[in-house]
C-alpha cells in the first residue's frame, strides 16, 4: 500500500490528516501556501488577541471533545465564560437582548405581537410538500412571517454564511431546518420532539452547545494537528494535478522551481472550491472539478478594535451583537471577545471583532484599511455608547471568505457524489461540501479518516 494523500491543510485536511495518522495510516499532507490552518489565524500584538477568520468553535458533538484529547489539545481549550451566553439584536438603532425562553420572547420589546402571534402559530402550519426549491427568506416568510426574516434571519444568516437569505437554499444551507419540517412538521416541535434523537447521536443542539476557542486563539488547534503530523506536513506545496493511476492516484505538485509527482492510494481533495477548480483532474470519470469555480464566495473583512474598559457605554455582556440589514449599518455584527474569552485584551481594555461585507454590502470588505477601521469605529460609537478612539486595530481581508449554498446548490453536490462514486478511493472535502461551520468541517474529517481507512483495507490492503 501506498500513502493516503491529503491536499489542502485547512481545518478538513488536518483533522483527516491527523485521525489517519491515529490510526497507523501513511498520510502526506500537501499544503499551497507556507502554513497550516487555511482560514484560521490568530493574531497576538499589543497584548490583543485578534482571529482573522473564525472567532469561536461550537462543541456540538462529543467526537470533538475525542479529538482534542488525543491531540493533546485539551489542556489549551478554553470555553466561553457564561456570560457570553446572552445575544444582541440591533433594532431601531437600539442593541437589544434576545429573548432565550418563550417567556422572556413574548416580554421582548424585539419583536411586535404580530410576530409573536405568527410564531405562536407556527407548530400549526402545513409542511412544505412542492418539488421546487425553497431560500430560506421564503422558508422563514412561511413558516414564521415577514418581521422574523426581517429582523432575526437575516441578522443571523449574515453572522454564519456572510449571505443573502434570499439566494440561500434552505435544503443545502440549513439542512437541519429542512430536516425538522419534514420529519417533525414544524421547527418548534422539532426543538422538543428531536432532543431524544440529538442525544442519542452524541449531539448537542446548537443552542445548547459550549462555544470554546484555545489560549491562543483557534490558530492553536490547526499548529497542533500539523505538528503532530511531523515531516508529513508538506508546506509550500501547492498539488497542480491528480491522475488516477491502476493502483491509484497520482499527485503532481510544485516545490520550489521543481515540478514533482508521487503515488498514492487514495487522497482526499480539502482546498477550497475555486483551488479545487484550479486543479488538473485525470479520471475515467466524465466529471472534473472545473464547475466548481461557479460556486459563489462572500468577500468578508474581519476588524478587530480594542477600547478602554471605561471608554465603553455598554456592558458588553454577552456572545455579541447581530445587524440586521435593514438597519443601515456597515458592520454585519460584533462579538464581544474579550467578554467570552478575557485573555483576548489586556486588563482594563476590551477587544470586539466585527466583520464587514458579505453578500450583503460586498464593496465594504475590499476597503482600505484605515477607511475600514474608521467605518467599524463610527458604528461602534453609535451602537455600543463608546467614547474614545480605539487603542488597537487589527484587521483581515478574504476576498472569498465563506462559499454560498445557494438555491440550486445541488448541482454542485452532485458533482461531488458523482466524482467520488466514479472515483474508488477519491474523496472530496471542506466548506463547500459539509457545510461552513468549523465543527461540520472536523466531523466531517472523521467520516473522512473512516471511508479512507475502511476502503485501504478492502480494496488497497497493506502489503507488508
Ligand atoms: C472570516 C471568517 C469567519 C468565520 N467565522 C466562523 C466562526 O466563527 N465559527 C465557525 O464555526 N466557522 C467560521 N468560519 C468558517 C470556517 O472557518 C471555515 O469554513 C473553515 O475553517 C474552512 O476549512 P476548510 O478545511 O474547508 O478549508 P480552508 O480553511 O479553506 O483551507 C483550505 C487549504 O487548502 C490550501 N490549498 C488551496 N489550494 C491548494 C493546492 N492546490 N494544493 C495544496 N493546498 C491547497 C489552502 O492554502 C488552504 O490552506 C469563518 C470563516 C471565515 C472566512
């Protein structure tokens, strides 16, 4: 048997790389660029501690849990200080809680009665049985009314996928919402009715869910699976194509001014979509993987200010909060770092991260710095009563920053089912197949590292 190979050392590519490693399986991982983590990167200067892509980390399934302890990871995690359980809402320029329990929703002065009489009656209407496929705008609009699109979905959709709830597909980009509808007629119903079902696989609802990062931000984790794989980790090896061989599949890739090639067994594919059209694939499958370069990504710029404690009105206590987009800002939302993890500032300051741009106002991720800087600023004052100027920015641009499940996304799912059914031991991983969520991508490099092992021992067994 050859070695497994695994291009692209994001989230998805390490954790495979490193669950195969964990099972005395020959991995190599090849990476493009000069470090591990793709997206993830933490960032230490002036005492803050800044993340330019993801910020936090859902524990939603007792599997990541196994995983840090046998990477070592365990003793670094850090979980959110509970404080940070609350959430804001922006409505009317005002930054308002929202509501946790039904009681405290119909208190809430976020929403008008209209709304809460038309979530009150959700449990009562029909499931969805057309054939064409719905956004979630018309999803929500259905099932809960206008003002919940309004005001708490597009907040929310904005904060996961930087995206449009009117192109979003509900089926491909909240699965689980589909899922709930179709099997439980309604979403709060679900709420109760599947919890039975969450815990016996092992999950946990993401209301419920521990949100944790590491001391030093997420940038630990991915450092640490690299390490761990040791001379097997290949940085600044960017792969330019793949051919299935007999026994196989052939890896070409640059190193320095070298073009070099090596076999291998099987390979999963973890770059992202528009890397993985980039790449020259030989297969007797009548698929490549050009079309993926149709997949759309939300630019997204992620800022981080850091304040004096006192020089901020508001008392920061909670996750952080959301904009919907018709309040008219720049920001897409906020969190409240420093709330959740206190190591983020130094004492007596405070770190909040926003992110700008997205599918909602595309033109902001891409501006200068010190313009980006002085727009988050301007929101902020507005919105969190804050009085002085930052004492640290800190920011980061990824033009394609997060892929876009959009209506009709199933094309493309296609193409990754049919590629790996054609394909005997090719694989295709991260954000645009599993979803973008961190915790979607390390699950799925456990289904990975499985498929890969159980397919090496029946089809390519070890020859000692
Ligand atoms: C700004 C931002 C904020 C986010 N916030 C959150 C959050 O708070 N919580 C959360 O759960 N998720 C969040 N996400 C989503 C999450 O971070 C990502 O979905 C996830 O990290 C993507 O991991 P991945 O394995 O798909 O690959 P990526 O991180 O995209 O990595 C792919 C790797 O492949 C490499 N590569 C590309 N081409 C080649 C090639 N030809 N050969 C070899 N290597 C190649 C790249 O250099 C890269 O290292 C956020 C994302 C962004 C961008």
């Amino acid at each position: 048997m050859k070695s497994i190979a695994v291009i692209g050392a994001g989230i998805t590519g390490l954790t495979t790389s490193f669950l195969l490693k964990d099972k005395n399986l020959p991995v190599e991982l090849y990476e493009a660029s000069g470090r591990p983590g793709g997206v993830i990167q933490s960032k230490r200067q002036d005492g803050y501690l800044a993340e330019f892509g993801p910020n936090t980390l859902l524990n939603t399934n007792k599997k990541l849990e196994y995983l840090f302890k046998i990477s070592g990871l365990k003793e670094h995690v850090k979980f959110a200080e509970h404080k940070g359980d609350k959430r804001f809402l922006v409505r009317n320029g005002k930054v308002i809680a929202m509501p946790s329990k039904a009681f405290s929703f119909f208190l809430s002065s976020l929403f008008s009665w209209k709304a809460k009489y038309n979530l009150m009656m959700e449990p009562f209407r029909p499931r969805w049985k057309n054939a064409y496929e719905e956004s979630v705008a018309q999803f929500v609009r259905r099932r809960f009314g206008d003002e919940f699109l309004t005001y708490a979905i597009d907040a929310l959709v904005a904060g996961i996928f930087a995206g449009n709830p009117e192109r979003l597909s509900v089926i491909h980009g909240f699965p689980k919402l589909y899922k709930a509808e179709q099997e439980y007629g309604s979403m709060i119903r679900a709420q109760f009715l599947g919890a039975k079902a969450r815990k016996k696989r092992g999950e946990t609802s993401k209301q419920e869910a521990r949100i944790l990062s590491f001391d030093e931000g997420l940038q630990v984790m991915t450092d640490t699976l690299a390490q761990k794989l040791g001379d097997d980790f290949h940085p600044n090896c960017p792969v330019t194509a793949i051919t299935q061989i007999p026994d196989g599949w052939r890896v070409t890739y640059r190193q320095g001014n070298d073009l070099k090639q090596k076999d291998h067994s099987a390979l999963l594919l973890a770059t992202s979509a528009y890397a993985a059209a980039q790449i020259d694939l030989q297969s007797t499958s009548s698929f490549n993987l050009n079309s993926f370069s149709n997949i759309s990504y939300a630019p997204v710029s992620s800022v981080m200010l850091g304040y004096k404690r006192e020089d901020v009105g508001h008392p920061l206590d909670g996750f952080g909060m959301l904009l919907p987009g018709i309040e008219k800002f720049n920001i897409l939302g906020t969190l409240f770092s420093s709330t959740l993890f206190p190591n983020r500032a130094p004492q007596g300051y405070v770190a909040l991260s926003s992110y700008v741009g997205g599918m909602r106002q595309p033109e902001l991720a891409g501006l200068p710095q010190d313009k980006l800087f002085k727009m988050v600023h301007d929101d902020l004052v507005k919105l969190l009563k804050i009085r002085g100027e930052p004492v640290c920015c800190i920011s980061n641009y990824y033009p394609r920053a997060i892929p876009q499940y959009n209506v009709g996304y199933g094309h493309f799912k296609d193409i990754v089912y049919q590629l790996q059914k054609d394909c005997p031991g090719f694989y295709i991983g991260g954000n645009y197949t599993r979803g973008p969520a961190l915790s979607d991508n390390i699950l799925s490099g456990f289904d990975f590292a499985d498929n890969i092992e159980d397919y090496i021992k029946t089809v390519a067994p070890f020859e000692v």
